[in-house]
C-alpha cells in the first residue's frame, strides 16, 4: 500500500480506531494499543499539532544563528526544519518585526522547503501557526497567506478529509477570511459561537486564533453600523454573542474599549432608543465592564461622554424602579404627585445621578416582578413601622450654577431632604446598603409631602432648589397633580 494510500485509510478510520481506545484496557492487545498510539500520532500530524514539549528557545535561535550567518537552508538538519512553524511567529508577545516570519528572504526560502519537501504534517503546522498568530501586522503576511493557500491546493500536498483541507474549503487562507468568518456568522442560522467556529475548522484552541480576532475586530465595526442604521435588540444580541466564549465571558478583552464605543457613539445624539435595545446594551456594558459610576478601571480609555450615555440609561433605570415599587407599595396619594413632579428635572438633565435604595419588602417585589438587577439598588434594613420594609429612598445628585445638592426623596409618608455640596452628612449614592440615619441627619432642606392637591411641597422644594442653587425643572410651572 502507498504512503497516499495509507494516509487516506487514516483518516477515513479515525473514529473507528479511536472507538477501539473506549474498551477496557485488558481488551485491547498490546500489539493494537501500541498501533493504536502510532495512528493518533500521526493523525495528530495532518492536523498540525505540536509536540507535548518543544524547545522553542533553543530552535529559534538554531535557526536564527543558522540564517544570519549563511543566508539559506542549506545544512540544517531534518529534525531542525520541521520544527521550524513553531517558532516562525514566536514570541508572540514580542516585536512582531522580529519575527522569523517577518523576514521575506528566510520566509520564502522556507516555504519551497515545504512544498519541495511534500510532508503534509510540515503544512498542517504551517497552516495552524499562521491561523494562530494571522500576522497582518508584518510585511510578509501575504507571502505567507498566498503560499500556504497555493500549498494546500497542490495536488502533492491534498488529502481528503484533513484538517487543512478543510480549511482551504472554508476559505481560511483566501484574502478575505477575516470577512467570510464574520459574514458566515451573521447570516448562519443560530448556533452558538463555539459550534459555528467548531464548522469551520477552527475548534478547540483555535477559537482564540488571530483570524477569529480579526473577524471580532471587524464584527464590532458591523455591531456599530448596524445600531446606526437601527437595528433591533435581536440582531444586536445575536452579533454580540460572537464576542463570547463557552463560558460566557469575552474571547478578546483588548476589544472592550472598541466595544464600548461601537455600542454607545450611536447614542450620542440623544435620540430615543427601544427599551428593549436599551435594555441589550445595558447588560452588556455592565457585565463586561462595569458601572462606569463606580470609578471602574475597566472603562479607561473610553471617552467620558461616551460613559455618560450609559450613564444616563441608568439614572433612568433607578428613577423607573423606584416609582415601580412606588405605585405598587404605597396609597396613590404617596406617589401620583411624586413622579411628575420630579420627571422635569431629570428630562432637562438636572438630574446627574440617581440610585434607588429599597426597603426589605420592596426589594423582594422589584426581584420578582422586574427584569432590574440585584445590583442595580441598594437596600435599607428592616425597622419599625407599618410601612418601614416597603419604604424607599430614591437618592439623585443634582446640578446648578451654584453647586450641586444630594436629594434623599422617601417614599410614602417620608419626607424629601436635600443637603448642599460641601455637606459632609449628604448620603453617598451606590452603595449596597444604608442605615437610615444616613438618609436623614442634618439636611440643609427638609419638606413633608403636605398639600400635594395645592402644590405646597412642590413649590416650597422647586423654590429651595431655584433660588438657593439655581436648579429649575426646564419649566416655571408648579405640577400640581399626576400626569
């Protein structure tokens, strides 16, 4: 039988060959075993896989010292040159113009090596190490693209059912790659990133490879044009899921940033969004870097008018939780005055933070009636009274020409309380949990919700806010009842 021919047998019987491993050990003969571990070798070959342990150091600069002092491959032994793919693109921390690869004489020289030398395992190495590092950042990325494409289409070097076969099918070496995985994606029917990379030959370890960051990289340019041209939360979240690995987390963490941006910029304009986009987004940015009101360090390098979009996403969200819980906990004459009066404010952007802080009980409804996260509030701890585990506190920083003021609204009978910047007893918002007292003491403005029918406490607390720090709702009206 011929090596073509053994080969091809090879590979049509990997699974059969690997079933035989499954059966208990004292069933399979020592002679089949030993085969057994000769066939997965050389399998192992024609996918490209290196070595268990492989001295990388010690090749690279066999070969490094080799090339500079003669100029050619002439000389070098066997073992040397089939180790070579290894350290072509090696380290890969390091100044990619250093590379082995990034030299065009030795690159060249090295692949009518490979095509002379017709070892398929020599190409499957190849193919894997430049699917890996996808060194567009290197002048001889497109010898190395076009040579491996015209290697794995020779007759000599093909063989049907490898790996590399499989990827010049997909078109892993062909110029556009990068597009065609991307592209290949968004239109395939849904399937999880892992299958759908696991269908073009680029499973395991090579959902990381430099190729699938190229596609990333070019799939956050598609996330943006498509929030542009208004695109809906399912599209959206069906491109972003691309972004994620099996364990859900990001595949390519140096593509937050580009992330970030792509998803907010579109917003920039103010213009209304769909809740259930909003709500897309939202998640996303938090879950992958934080709440940008928290001072987390994930968000450096995004521009700060790019943070207050989410920002003011989720001032919104705090303001609709806490009137939530209003409307279900409390008599409606606790609250049908509240939101309208307070709305003004936060539409004409007086309003620059906000943090709802809920009651043992209200905290219960918010979770089980509500998509808001756990996180999203903080939480006041039981005490006395009949309204004490509902009552809630909506705390929300404000902004005028003369400086800014903390307000500690309360629901129910509770009253509104604001405190002066400077003020060292204002309350801080984003906290996980608060004591009372610290929602209370020593307010430089104190008013009970009387008179709500007349306009009494929205008067007296416009007024307060007018004229001692010249904050106006964007109207001079008084609102005097729900709308």
């Amino acid at each position: 039988m011929s090596e073509t021919s053994f080969r091809k047998v090879l590979a049509r019987g990997a699974f059969s060959f690997s079933g035989l491993a499954d059966r208990p050990q004292e069933w399979v003969p020592k002679r089949m075993e030993r085969a057994l571990q000769s066939v997965q070798i050389q399998l192992q070959g024609l996918e490209g896989r290196p070595p268990a342990t492989l001295p990388l150091d010690d090749i690279l600069a066999a070969m490094r010292g080799h090339w500079e002092r003669h100029g050619d491959l002439d000389g070098l032994p066997l073992r040397l040159l089939r180790r070579v793919p290894w350290v072509l693109f090696y380290p890969a921390e390091g100044d990619p113009q250093e590379w082995l690869g990034a030299d065009r004489g030795l690159s060249a020289a090295y692949l009518r090596w490979a095509e002379a030398t017709e070892r398929r395992s020599i190409l499957a190495a190849l193919v894997r190490v430049f699917l890996i590092a996808y060194p567009t950042q290197v002048g001889t990325f497109s010898l190395w693209r076009e040579g491996l494409e015209v290697l794995a289409r020779s007759s000599s070097l093909r063989l049907s059912g490898t790996w590399v076969e499989r990827c010049e099918q997909e078109g892993l070496l062909r110029a556009d790659a990068p597009t065609n995985l991307r592209e290949g994606f968004s239109r395939a029917s849904p399937m999880t990133v892992s299958s759908y990379l696991e269908s073009r030959a680029l499973g395991a370890e090579l959902d990381r490879a430099g190729l699938v960051l190229d596609a990333s990289r070019e799939m956050v340019e598609e996330v943006r044009e498509l929030l542009e041209q208004g695109g809906g939360a399912e599209q959206v979240q069906r491109r972003l899921s691309f972004f994620l690995d099996g364990e859900g987390d990001l595949r390519f963490d140096e593509l937050r940033t580009n992330l970030a941006v792509a998803l907010l910029t579109p917003h920039l304009s103010r213009a209304p969004i769909m809740p259930a986009l909003k709500e897309t987004l939202q998640r996303f940015l938090l879950r992958y870097l934080g709440d940008p009101r928290l001072g987390d360090g994930r968000w450096v390098g995004v521009d700060l008018r790019l943070r207050e979009v989410l920002v003011r996403w989720l001032v919104q969200e705090s303001f609709d939780v806490f009137f939530e819980v209003l409307s279900q906990t409390a008599m409606e004459s606790h609250w049908a005055y509240r939101r309208p009066f307070w709305e003004p404010y936060l539409t004409s952007e007086r309003v620059t933070g906000a943090w709802a802080v809920l009651g043992p009980d209200a905290r219960q409804l918010v979770l089980k009636t509500s998509a808001a996260r756990s996180d999203s509030f903080g939480v006041l701890p039981r005490t006395g009274g009949k309204d004490a585990a509902a009552q809630s506190v909506l705390l929300m920083q404000m902004r005028g020409p003369r400086g800014s003021v903390t307000v500690a609204e309360f629901s129910h009978n509770g009253s509104c309380r604001i405190w002066r910047e400077g003020n060292s007893k204002a309350p801080r918002l984003y906290q996980r949990s608060y004591e009372r007292t610290e929602l209370t003491t020593a307010a430089d403005f104190e008013q009970r919700h009387a008179g709500s029918e007349r306009g009494t406490w929205q008067r007296n607390i416009r007024d307060w806010l007018r004229w001692k720090m010249g904050i106006t709702p964007g109207h001079d009206g008084v609102v005097r009842g729900a709308v």
